[in-house]
C-alpha cells in the first residue's frame, strides 16, 4: 500500500466512526490544556486560595448571623432618628 498522510487517516477513520455509531463527541467549550510555568501555577493555586477563604468567611459569617437572629439594618446617625431626640434650646 502506498502511506497516507495523518490527515487523509484522521478523516477515514471519522468516516469510519460515522458508519457505526450515531455517538456524537460533545463539543469543546474550553480551549485545550495548555502547558504552565510553576510561577504561573503557584500564582493561580493562591489566587484560588484566597477566593475559597473568602467564600467560605461570607458563608460563616452569614450562618453566624442567622443563628444569632442578627439583623443587618442601614445606620444613618444624622439622619431623621436622631433629630427626635435632641433638644432645642435658646441661647438667650
């Protein structure tokens, strides 16, 4: 036989998978792996890191507050409220 070429076997051997199964490879939505420097690694793995602790510090924070009944209410010390309770008073 004469040799054919990587391409020419990748599309008969499709063909061929074609031929005897109607399964479908699911299409790729990520690109391919590609290769990290340890630098690049390290700095990724901690990036993670810190966004996993922080998660999970909202999450017991939020947990903390539900169990203690604590309700998150907006403080607005020169606002309306504390004019109720001052005293007005002439200088004269």
């Amino acid at each position: 036989g004469s040799p054919i070429t990587t391409e020419e076997r990748r599309r008969r051997d499709k063909k061929h998978l074609n031929d005897i199964t109607a399964a479908r490879l699911p299409p790729l939505h990520h690109s391919p792996a590609k290769l990290l420097s340890i630098e690049e690694s390290i700095a990724i793995q901690i990036q993670q890191k810190e966004a996993y602790e922080e998660t999970q510090a909202k999450l017991a924070a939020q947990k903390l507050a539900e169990r203690l009944n604590i309700k998150m209410v907006r403080f607005e010390p020169e606002g309306e409220a504390s004019m109720q309770y001052r005293e007005v008073r002439d200088e004269d």
